[in-house]
C-alpha cells in the first residue's frame, strides 16, 4: 500500500522511504520525486539521528512506508524539512501505536508542531487497525505538553519524570 502525504495548511507530511532515511543518515540530499526539497541547517535533529537506523531496518524489508514509521515535516512555503514526526511501530495488539515528533528550534512557538501532529493523528485514526494514539513527554517540557493536550490527548499517567498521553478513537 502506497500512503500519500498529508497537506495541512503550512506543512506536508512526507512518510520517508527507505532511499530517503539512508540519505538523511549519511548526509546526503534528499531524494525526491515530487518537488526539490531542501533540509533546513539544523535538521536532523540528534533524536531523529538516533531513531533513523530503526526506520531504516524496518523500511528495508518493505516496498512503501506503511505510515507507521517516520515522516518529513515540511514548510510549504519554503519546501524545507523542519521536523519528523512518526509512530514507534505498527498497531501492537490492542490497536495502539505510539506517536513522537520534533522540530528544529528555529520552528517551534508558531503552531507548527500542534499542525503536524493534528494531520498525522487524523490519519492514523482512520486506518482501521488502530484504536488507541499515545504518547509520552518529558515533565518539564511544557511547550510539548501543551502540543498534546491542543490535540485532545489525554493524561493517564505520571511519574517523576514522564507524563504518558492517550487518545481513543
């Protein structure tokens, strides 16, 4: 199955292939069929850096990204990647898929975050197979937390260091 990207007013959400995590991890531009787009200077970030060898292990034995792996933030505007955002994996066996996203500093305080993760969330509660979105945030990281509590994710747990979010379907 081919997953289109998702246009949201400022952004496109591009879900990455395999060709593109193995460029992104060696440094190399980005491929791409559509448009020329270009990396901003601080993407991608030290958390995408270490994710980007697990998407690349599991893109490698697939044709197409399912949509649960990791996907570009784009501006529209400027065609420029400013962010990933993406699932920890398929649906477990309860439906659930664990969402987790990032942006350039450069980006943040602009509502960009809250618009990705609003156009990723809608697609994923339409795929048939999941039930439950979570989430987990650092404690002290407010400006996140704001992000997901913006995008009706509920509390359901904390401890010293972590809040977990949920939202049903």
């Amino acid at each position: 199955m081919y997953v289109e990207p998702l246009t949201t007013e400022r952004l496109i959400l591009i879900p990455m292939t395999h060709e593109q995590v193995r460029s992104v991890m060696i440094g190399e531009e980005i491929p791409h069929q559509e448009t020329s787009i270009e990396k901003d200077p601080h993407w991608p970030r030290k958390d995408t850096m270490d994710i980007l060898p697990v998407a690349d292990q599991i893109l490698e034995s697939q044709e197409h990204p399912s949509g649960f792996e990791i996907w570009m933030i784009v501006k529209r505007d400027t065609q420029t990647v400013i962010g990933d955002i993406g699932f920890h994996g398929p649906p477990d066996n309860k439906g659930t898929v664990e969402i987790g996203y990032g942006l350039v500093d450069t980006e943040h305080n602009q509502g960009l975050g809250s618009e990705a993760l609003k156009a990723l969330m809608d697609w994923a509660l339409q795929q048939p197979e999941v039930k439950t979105i979570s989430a987990t945030c650092k404690l002290d990281n407010i400006p996140s937390r704001r992000i997901l509590e913006k995008n009706q994710m509920k509390e359901v747990a904390r401890n010293t260091e972590l809040i977990s979010y949920e939202r049903k379907k």
